[in-house]
C-alpha cells in the first residue's frame, strides 16, 4: 500500500514504477546536457507510460482487464509466436554480422576481429539457450 492505495497489479506497478525512475533519469540528463528531440521525446514517453501503469496497477477494473488479457490463450500464443520469430530474426541478423565481419578482417583486423568475437558468442549465447528450452519443454510436455 501506498498512503491508503491499494496495488492491485505488482507486475504493472513494477513496469510503471520503473519507467518513471528511466522517465526521471532521462530528465535529469536533460537538464544537466540539455534537451534535444529525442531525448524530450523519449521522456515524455517514459513518463506517460509509466504514470499510465501505475494508475492500471491502482485500478481494481483495470487490474482486472490485464490479467484477464494476460491469461487469455490467445495472447499468449501471439506472445510466444513473436518471441519466437525474434529469436530467429536475430540469429539471423548476428550471423549475416559474423559474414560481413569475416570479410571486414581484411579491410581492419582489429576492429572487425573484435566485431567477429562479439557477434561469434551472441549467435553462440542465442542458439544455446534455444537448444536448453527445446530440450525443457520437450521434456515437459
């Protein structure tokens, strides 16, 4: 509780108490290095959106409709099929970055070599993690 509110949503509480701390931040830098278009607009976004879920986390019909949204089948498996397609996405693009950086060492060895090292242990990182969930939930289920 919060002075005599009730949170209804934590999970949504956490989201917007966290946006506001990034919104806050982002003001701060602006005041301290001035303002420019995308640092304003970043926190103004940051703001709203974070004000907007603290006041669905102190809602008890707001709290309601997310969770409701939240269990909902059919959100889920969107959820899953978009996670999923941008996990291939970016193995795909870290692995056209291995190709380009292979043929960038020719150009500047240590640049694109630092590059290729990067690159090599994020596709490595990403198909690992893949491999572990395939095998956990094919164990599952």
């Amino acid at each position: 509780r919060i002075s005599g509110m009730k949170i209804y949503n934590k999970k949504t509480f956490r989201y917007g108490l966290g946006f506001i701390v990034l919104g806050a931040l982002l003001l701060l830098t602006g005041i301290w290095q001035g303002f420019d278009l995308k640092g304003t607009v970043m926190t103004v976004l940051c703001l709203l959106i974070g004000g907007g879920g603290l006041v669905r986390s102190f809602s008890r019909e707001m709290s309601r409709e997310d969770k409701i949204a939240e269990l909902d089948e059919r959100n889920r498996m969107v959820e899953w099929r978009a996670k999923s397609r941008a996990l291939g996405i970016a193995e795909l693009v870290c692995f056209v970055c291995i190709l380009f950086s292979i043929f960038g060492m020719q150009v500047m060895e240590a640049f694109f070599g630092g590059m290729l090292a990067a690159f090599g242990l994020m596709l490595t990182a990403m198909l690992l993690v893949e491999l572990l969930t395939l095998v956990y939930y094919n164990k599952r289920l």
